[in-house]
C-alpha cells in the first residue's frame, strides 16, 4: 500500500534493523544503557542543549516536559490545535492537574505574541499561575518563522515565562529552512524530538533541555511509566535515524511540492501556504471528499480523505508512487459525473 495519511508509519530500513540488532545495551534506569547514553549525549549536541532524555512517544515526552515545568493548578498558554493541548487526551490536565489556557494560532501557525499577553494571568488568588508558553514546529506542516521564534523567546523572558517548543516535526523546519537544528532551538528552554515521524525510527522522542531540568524530567519519565531497561536496541534505531534521515527529508518535501503542482493542475484546491513541508493540506468538494478515500484503497493508496485532506509524504513514498496517485486522482476525477438536467446532483463515481 502507498500510505499517505502520516509520516508515523513509515518501516524501519533493513540497515537500521541491522543497527538495532548489533546493539549494545545496558539497564537504562541505572543510566547503564552506553547505545541510550550516546543517543541523548548527541541529542544535546545538536540541539544545544545540555542534556536530553529519550522516551517511548512523543506524547509521553510532551506530558514529561510540562510536569517539569509546571505545578499543579498552574498554566500553560497552547495553540488551540497544537498537537499536546488537542491530540494527547488531556494528559496535563488529568495527570499534571496543569490547565491549558488554548489560543487561536495565525495562519502561519504562531500564536501572537499580544493575544499570548491578554490571556496571562495577573498574580491574584483567583487565576491559575501562568507558567509556560508552548510553541509547534512545524505547525501542520508550517515553519515557524526565525524572527518569531527569537520575539518569542525574548517575550517569554521579559513575561518570566518558560518557553517549550513540540518540535515532534523540527527537522523538517530545519531543513525547509537550510540551518543547523541550533538555529532554532536557542530559542526556547526546551524542546521535544519526535524520532517515529519523518526520521523513520520506530520507536522513540527526546526531550531536550538543561542537566537540572532533565535530572527532574527524568524522575517523572519515571513516575509515568516511561522508565526502560534495554532500551539500546530502540536507541540505535534513533541513532541511525539521526546519522542518515535529516537531510533526506528534502527528497519529502521536494515530492510535496512537486505533489502540490500536479494535483493543483488538476484543479484540486490546495489550502495556502501550500508545500513548506511534507505535509500538503487540500479542499475537496463534499461528493469528491466522501468518495475519494475509499475509491484510492482499493486502488493500493491509504490516505484520510474528508472536506480537508491531509496528504504526508515520507521516506517510504518515492516520486514512482506519487505518479501513480496522480493518474489515479486524474482517473478518479474523470469518474465524477457533473450535476446532470435536472436530477438534484452528482452522481456516484462509476465502478
């Protein structure tokens, strides 16, 4: 099957499986694990950050990263469609009794800095203590600009706000944006990696940030149930993903551009800014969009089909296989029959 509904299932390479098999592993817990320590040693490095903490998901890392940062009946100010306030269940709240304080993001996917001022709490007994701005880079496949990035964190310093960055997707900015991982992360105290996605690992996230802040995380990565033993073996499918998989990701994005302009020609709403990444996010027509997804199945193509579809290339999609969407989409397109004399609507695609 030709899978476009996430970068998150792409396979492991057969040279990665041989990495993960030739693994040297120690108990993680005890700190033992020399193929974890050295996932986390150049994690640090590439992000410059003084330490970093490998965990299962991204969503436990998210989770551990705002349980470090704030206290129970505090505050974190979140993008009202960011993945850790929508998609993780509500884990800060039930788990951390931290409350999201949810803002509509701008088209660009920043949060604006004056609405993230309007909604901070004053220091008075009935408000929560806002305690934490959390950014999304790459924001549904959006990069985040560098002269947001660094007016955010200067705004989080004068606000006395720390500033944590989901960066499940911050490769793929840092390669749209042609510099260092660096580049970006100065400018925030922390930030999480996701290595499952577009890296191609098939386990794993880091949490990244200062010694003190991941000795505390460390304890609750712990107290959640992220604590592993011979977690070496994930480690070196992380690894390899680190040394081989960052700047392949140009080859997605080029194929979401090229993506862009096929489907584009044939007269496919692709919703603004287009490709940056290796997501593309279009509008279909609603008899087009109920049909669309089971129609491609059967053809060998899974995606998420509705009014907004949500295409993401990744390293197991080549341009081989985008051809053969396009012809199929073509095909498909073909089949719609126009709103006929007189009978109330389009018709069924045939066959």
């Amino acid at each position: 099957m030709i899978d476009l509904r996430s970068d998150t299932v792409t396979q492991p390479s057969k040279a990665m499986r041989q990495a993960m098999a030739d693994a040297a592993v120690g108990d993680d817990v005890y700190g033992d694990d020399p193929s974890v320590n050295q996932l986390e040693r150049e994690a640090a490095t590439l992000s410059g950050k003084e330490a970093a903490l490998f965990l299962p998901t991204g969503t436990q890392a998210n989770l551990v990263a705002l349980l470090t940062h704030c206290q129970r009946g505090e505050e974190y100010i979140v993008g009202q469609k960011a993945h850790n306030y929508m998609y993780e269940a509500g884990g800060a709240a039930v788990l951390g009794s931290i409350q999201p304080q949810p803002i509509d993001a701008a088209e660009d996917g920043t949060l604006p800095l004056d609405i993230v001022a309007s909604v901070i709490k004053p220091d008075d007994v009935h408000f929560a203590r806002t305690r934490l701005l959390c950014l999304e880079n790459t924001h549904n496949g959006k990069v985040l600009p560098l002269d947001y990035l660094h007016q955010a964190w200067a705004f989080t310093r004068k606000k006395k706000l720390a500033l944590h960055m989901d960066g499940a997707r911050i490769f793929n900015a840092a390669v749209a944006m042609k510099v260092p991982l660096s580049t970006l992360t100065q400018y925030c105290d922390t930030l999480t990696i996701c290595l499952s996605k577009g890296l191609g690992a098939p386990v794993g996230s880091l949490l990244c940030g200062s010694s003190e802040f991941i000795k505390q995380a460390r304890r609750w990565r712990k107290m959640v149930g992220g604590g592993m033993r011979q977690a070496g073996i994930l480690a070196q499918g992380a690894i390899y993903a680190l040394h081989h998989n960052v700047e392949r990701l140009r080859e997605d994005h080029d194929n979401t551009q090229w993506l862009a302009e096929q489907l584009s020609g044939l007269g496919v709403e692709v919703i603004a800014p287009g490709a940056q990444t290796n997501m593309l996010f279009l509008r279909l027509p609603a008899n087009e969009a109920s049909q669309l997804g089971p129609w491609m199945k059967q053809r060998g193509i899974l995606m998420n089909a509705g009014p907004v579809t949500r295409l993401v290339t990744h390293l197991d999609i080549s341009r081989e296989d985008l051809i053969r969407l396009v012809d199929l989409w073509r095909e498909f397109k073909g089949r719609i029959a126009t709103p006929g004399s007189g009978d109330g609507g389009a018709r069924t695609i045939y066959g």
